[in-house]
C-alpha cells in the first residue's frame, strides 16, 4: 500500500515535526535538495562524474529554498549553475538559502536561449505544492525552452503549474506538452502525481524521504481518510489520451434507494476517473 498525501497534509506533517523540536525548516530543506542531487545523480550516473552546466529556476517560497540549496550542492560537485528567481524569496527559511547560495540571481527576462542551449540540466524548482494561482506565460514558457533545448528537466516536488491535489493544469496561454524527465518529491507521493495530466507529465518519479516517518504514522492514526491505496495499475495505462472508449472497461453499478446510493456514487466516480 502506497499514501497519497495532500499539500495540506504535506505542510502539516513539517510543521508538526518542527513544533516539536525534532527539526527545524533549514534542516528540512537542506535534507530535501540534497535528496534532489542524490535523485539526479541516481538517474544520470554520468552527472556525478562528468558534471555539466545546470539551470535552476527558483519560485519565491520554499520550493524556490529546495532549489537554491540543489544549486549551491550541484556547484559543490563542480557543475556550472546559473540561478534564475521568479522573484524574492518571501519565506525567512528560502531567504537563508538564497543567501547560502552566495552566487547570482538572474531575473526570468534575463534567462535567455545561450544559456538554456548549454545547460545538461534544468532544476524546476518555482511552486511545486505550493501552487495558488494559474501561472503565467513567461513561467511555464522557462519549462518549454528547456525541453526545446532537449536538457533533463527535473522537478522539485511537481511540475510547476499542475495542482499537486487535481493533477491538473493551472497556466495561462497554454501549458507544456511533455513530460518532466524527473519528478522528485518528498516523504509520499502527492494526489496530483497519479491524476489528471499530473499522472502523465510528472515523468519518472522519486521519492526522498525527510525522516518523517513519526508524524505520519500519527497523521493516518488520526484519520483514515489520510489514505489513499495506489493500486498496481499505472495512471498511464488507464489515460485516455488515446485509443477508444470501450477499450477501458464497462462498470455496472447497483445502488440502494433514496438515502442508500452515496457509496454506488462515489463506486461510480471511481470508475469514470479509471476511464470505464
């Protein structure tokens, strides 16, 4: 059995973790881009010995922290790496770890072709669960030229731009249209790596753990509906991007009465969303 969780649930399993004292929001932070670089370099063996040129694109909260610590760890192994920040950092522990970066920060209007064309590597690190709002163009514009490029694009948590609760697509103008080549996300997987266009543009997915193994297993005491089995069937298999509709499946539900059919409604959706 495999959890799902929510970025709600996510957040409160840090904030609980560091309201106990057992560890504080840089730890966790430094622990999830260093859990970045072992990803990449797991992936890439040649990574870790031939080094290269990355682009890490850096978001204003934490998952723009995650990046500048995956920069700072990527250039400690040799690598070229030019940091491009959407923005300020607005959080006190993203803010540290742009400051430990001690290199530059270029702007998005700054980030041209050259410098995308040389890269081996392209760190997405703007939203990832985070995400409140569609993004714009000029943002999810960054991931398209670096699949144009054809580098290896890795995303920090998610892709930017998809719900990591839905799976999916929230942009404006259009989105990409291919997968990340890494998704590297942290403790669980999160409902949006197994639905809607989540399921089909996460790419390979990695999971670090942060050493939280203690407040989840508290959060699933608590409740029950904290869990979500992941079946063996992949969200691939069952996308109906192609093929035809009876290539999925027929369900037949049979409901109670009036006051008796809230489990065959929600038997039903099930279905749908697996493409019967």
């Amino acid at each position: 059995m495999t959890e799902l969780l929510t970025s709600t649930q996510m957040r409160a399993l840090e904030d609980r973790a560091m309201a106990s004292g057992r560890v504080t929001g840089l730890a966790l932070m430094e622990r999830a881009g260093q859990g970045v670089v072992d990803a990449i370099f797991a992936a890439w063996p040649q990574f870790q010995t031939s080094g290269g040129q990355a682009v890490v694109l850096c978001g204003p909260g934490n998952n723009g922290g995650d990046g500048f610590v995956v920069a700072r760890l990527l250039a400690g192994w040799g690598w070229e790496v030019t940091v491009c920040a959407t923005g300020p950092s607005v959080t006190r522990d993203a803010q540290t770890m742009r400051g430990a970066w001690k290199g530059a920060v270029i702007g998005t209007a700054d980030l041209d072709w050259p410098q995308m064309q040389v890269a081996s590597l392209v760190i997405d690190a703007m939203f990832g669960i985070g995400l409140s709002r569609d993004i714009a163009p000029g943002i999810w514009g960054l991931l398209e030229m670096a699949q144009a490029v054809d580098c290896k694009l890795v995303a920090v948590d998610i892709l930017s731009g998809i719900c990591s609760d839905s799976g999916r697509v929230r942009s404006i103008g259009g989105y990409v249209d291919r997968s990340a080549d890494l998704t590297v996300t942290f403790e669980r997987p999160k409902l949006g790596h197994h639905l809607g266009a989540g399921a089909e543009l996460s790419g390979h997915l990695y999971v670090v753990p942060l050493g939280l193994e203690r407040e989840i297993s508290a959060l699933l005491r608590e409740s029950g509906e904290s869990v979500v089995d992941l079946t063996s069937v992949s969200p691939l298999d069952l996308s109906k991007s192609e093929g035809h509709k009876f290539d999925y499946g027929h369900a037949l539900i049979v409901s109670g009465g009036h006051g008796q059919a809230g489990a065959a409604r929600l038997s039903a959706r099930a279905a749908l969303r697996v493409g019967a």
